[in-house]
C-alpha cells in the first residue's frame, strides 16, 4: 500500500502552506499529491503550480467536474500536465453534484452513468491522439451538418496511458468505475464496511470488462490527526462529517448521507441531515456518532493509527492518501511525518 497527501480546495487561507504540504509529502516518499476543484480554485491550476516545484511526487485531480469541461477540453489538459510534469499526472473526474452542476454550470444534472462513460470513452480516445469522433447520447463529435471535421491531439502526453480514476460513491457508480477506470477515488471509507460499501461492486465491473482488481488503484482518502485523547480528536471532524452527510447535495440526492445508511447508520444519517438542512449546523454535528468519525478518519497515537492502516492495507486499499487536520503549517507537516511513521510500523512502507 502506497501513500498520498490530498490538499483539498485551494484558496482557503493557506496557499503557500498547501505547496509546503505537497514539497514535503515529495521529500517523504508519498506516492500522489491530488487537488480538489468545487466551485473556487480551477483543478489544472493548482497541479501545474505544485508539479513545477516538486520532483518526484505524482500529481492528480481529485476531481476535475464532469460538467466543467467538455471531454476533448479535459484531454487536451491531462496531456499538457502529464508533459510538464514528466509523466506524473493522474486524472480524477467526477460528476460532482446536483447543486454544482446546475447552480454553477448550468449542466443538468441527469444520467450520470451514462455521462460519465460517454465522457471517459471520448477522453480516452482523444488522449490515444485518434482523429477524434463519436457518436452518443450526451455527445456527437464532430457536430453533424457543419464544418467541423475529426481532428487529433496534437500534444504528446509523456505516456501511452495516463491512470484514469473516478470518484464514486454509489454502487452502480462503483461497478462502472471498476469497469472503464484504472482506479476508484472513494471518500468515508470504512476498512470493516469496504468489502460491502465498495470492493464488491468494483470487482464486479472488473468481471464484466474480462479483468480483475489486480492493478486497480483503490483510492481512499482519509482524515489523519494525531493525539491520544481519540474522542477530542474525533470532534475536529464533526463539522465536516456533518457537511457531507447532511448538507452536500439534495435531501433526495446526497450520496454521503446514502453511503452512512448502507454502513448501518440509517437513523443517525437522517437526524443528521434534517438538522443539517434546517440550519442547525451544531445540532447536526453532535448528531454524529464517533463510531462514524473514527471508522471513517485516521486517529489517535501513532500506534493506532498503524493498525488501522494495516487494517485497510488487508481490506484492499492499494493508495491511502491522508488529509491531515492542522491550523499551521507545522501540524499538518507533523501528521505527514506520522503517515510515514504508521507505516513503517505497520510493516507496509
């Protein structure tokens, strides 16, 4: 099992501290630093910055927004990055969700199976530097009765095969994912619930493409804090378990809140998100069980933190990357180090 570090949105106030995180996960031997995009800082942007100053480290998007760019658009930047940045660049899509999608793009929100497969079947072809062409149900390429004709890539990504990965939560969007994607981007992972919540509907789009999940990079990301007192430590994380679970998405559309269901946490996800939804924001993070938080995060002493990684390491998961929590630049270096530490403590570095 190898590491990443996840930097999150850009723009929050700690810009220069982000590049410190990612030069020092480089030094620290971390396999892939991946950035996020919402409705701030631009995805590319932020990769093209951190690649330029680091040496080694993979960069990836997790995610570029599906509705955000047309695929040809998305191809043209997966080949610019993986060729700067000397054939490190992972490309993280997503469809994002119903409140982004059609509040911040415009782009309707439906079918998003069907989108994403569309999506990464033109991606893939563009990047492959055929003249490009397809006929589907979101896309037509070229526009018929035009003067647009197929064209190719002119650019030449560093590799044949850039990693595709995609962010999936649900289980359809999981087994099409093991289908059509080098990797699975996966948030709230439970190692005891991983089987259930994730692997078997990976597998199961493997089996349908003729493969296996041998790889296939099963790609958690996971709050990391360090301490010993592991109840204190899990209230860092109530507000942002809180936001997914009850505030992300629609009442009817929130695949968070649907993921802690399907880990048997149906009452507690419902109280949390009517709270959530009716502006008690404080009431819905005491509503969520530590059990919840600390199945779902890294914490506590080092020691703990290294079973619990050896723990996810026999569950499946082949890059872990780790979002340590810290106001300064120091705390989040720290839990870096105790990234490393844990797993050379678990036998897994």
């Amino acid at each position: 099992m190898k590491l990443g570090i996840n930097l999150g949105y850009w723009g929050a106030g700690m810009d220069s501290d982000n590049l410190a995180v990612a030069q020092e996960a480089d030094r620290l031997g971390y396999s892939v630093c991946w950035a996020a995009e919402a409705y701030g800082s631009d995805g590319p942007t932020v990769l093209s910055w951190v690649a330029a100053q680091t040496e080694r480290i993979d960069v990836g998007s997790a995610i570029f927004q599906i509705p955000a760019r047309t695929p040809a658009m998305t191809a043209m930047t997966a080949a610019t990055l993986d060729s700067l940045s000397g054939g490190r660049f992972r490309l993280g899509l997503g469809v994002s969700g119903p409140q982004v999608s059609e509040g911040w793009y415009g782009v309707k929100f439906d079918k998003p199976l069907s989108r994403t497969r569309e999506y990464v079947e033109i991606v893939r072809k563009a990047m492959s530097r055929e003249r490009l062409s397809y006929e589907g149900e979101h896309w037509t390429l070229p526009l018929p009765g035009g003067p647009g004709k197929p064209i190719k890539l002119t650019v030449h990504p560093q590799r044949e095969h850039i990693p595709l990965y995609i962010a999936a939560i649900g289980p359809k969007n999981l087994e099409q994912t093991g289908e059509i994607a080098d990797g699975a981007l996966l948030i709230f992972p439970s190692a005891a619930h991983l089987e259930d919540t994730a692997l078997r509907h990976l597998r199961a789009g493997r089996e349908k493409a003729g493969l296996t999940l041998d790889g296939f990079d099963v790609c958690p990301t996971l709050p990391l804090a360090v301490g010993d007192d592991v109840s204190a430590l899990a209230d860092l994380f109530r507000p942002y378990t809180a936001l997914y679970v009850g505030g992300m998405g629609s009442r009817k559309q929130n695949f968070y809140n649907q993921l802690a269901q399907r880990m048997g946490y149906e009452k507690q996800a419902a109280e949390i998100q009517d709270k959530y939804l009716a502006g008690d924001k404080d009431g819905a993070a005491a509503a969520v069980p530590q059990e919840l938080i600390d199945s779902t995060c890294l914490l506590g002493p080092v020691a703990r933190i290294a079973d619990r990684m050896r723990a996810y390491a026999e569950a499946g998961v082949t890059t872990l990357t780790l979002a340590p929590a810290g106001f300064t630049l120091d705390e989040r270096v720290a839990g870096l180090r105790a990234g490393v530490e844990a797993m050379e403590l678990a036998g897994l570095a």
